[in-house]
C-alpha cells in the first residue's frame, strides 16, 4: 500500500482534479498534496494522454470530432479519480469496459519517490494491475494514457449526445 504518512510521521492526502462526493481524499491535519495543476492533455494516434489533475471536460474537449472514451456523465471529475477508481458510462461501459479498462499506460510516483511507467509490458505487473483498480492506494499517478474510440452513428447513450456532458464543447 502507498505510506500515507511523510518521513516526520504527518499524514499526507492528495487529489487530482475535480470533486469527490465523500471528500475521503482529504484528511484534517494532513500535509496535501493539490495535482490539479497535472492538467496537460494531448491527443495522438488514438490515445489520449493526460496529467491526472485534469478534469472530464478538459479530456472531452481536447477530442477530436467523431471520437469518444469511456466517462461518466459530471464534466468537472477529475481524471486522476474516474481512470484510477473506475470510472462507469450505462452504455459506453457495454461496449468498452470500465473508465480503468482502458487505462494503457501511466508514470505514478511510488511511495519510495520513485518514477515509474507502467504499462502491459512493463517490468512492474504487480504495480499496474493494482493501480487499474484501487490506483490511489499504491502510488500517485502523474500522466494516465487512455484508448479512444470511434463513435458509432446509432449509438445509444443515457441522455444528450454520446459524450452525456450537457454543456457545449469549447
């Protein structure tokens, strides 16, 4: 598991962008760890790249027309969250998977204060299997690269376009 204590003994929290419902990720008393400014986002050959402090919006945005992932339906989650914890659409999850399954590469900051890119090939499977499931609990995620996927015209989705994001694209 990721020390959530400092070399003093102080707790540490940490968040990535966005919002968290249960706000679990702050703990009173504790040194905290802010990545939103992790908020960089660049999209090439089909896979979307992303600092973990970005928000949904921000993902949705930097996509280009007839392109899609797997995400939720609030603009202002934080990215780092919804790819580390899950991250569920109705019915893009049908065709795709959970937001983590299409999790493809990350760099995460281990408790040792090591850098590491983790990957499906990656010399560290114990470490990417854990962090595409419980991701906060074993290391910070600094960069998470996603697949992207083509939108299909009779797509169905559970409101609005295939995005589900009711505000205008930028």
């Amino acid at each position: 598991m990721f020390e959530t204590r400092d070399a003093s003994g102080a707790e540490l929290s940490y968040r990535s962008g966005g919002h968290s419902y249960t706000c679990n990720g702050i703990k009173e008393g504790s040194i905290h760890l802010d990545l939103r400014s992790l908020d960089r986002v660049s999209y090439v050959d089909g896979l979307l790249t992303t600092g973990s402090g970005a928000v949904m919006r921000q993902l949705i945005d930097a996509l280009p027309e007839g392109k899609m992932i797997v995400h939720g339906q609030c603009p202002e989650v934080g990215a780092g969250g919804l790819f580390l914890h899950g991250g569920w659409h109705t019915t893009l999850s049908l065709a795709h998977g959970s937001g983590n399954d299409t999790v493809v590469g990350m760099e995460v900051v281990t408790a040792a204060g090591d850098i590491v890119e983790l990957h499906a090939k990656s010399p560290h499977q114990d470490l990417w299997r854990a962090m595409r499931t419980a991701g906060s609990s074993f290391a910070l995620a600094t960069r998470i690269v996603v697949q992207t996927f083509d939108v299909p015209a009779d797509l169905p989705t559970d409101g609005g376009d295939p995005f589900v994001i009711h505000e205008p694209r930028a």
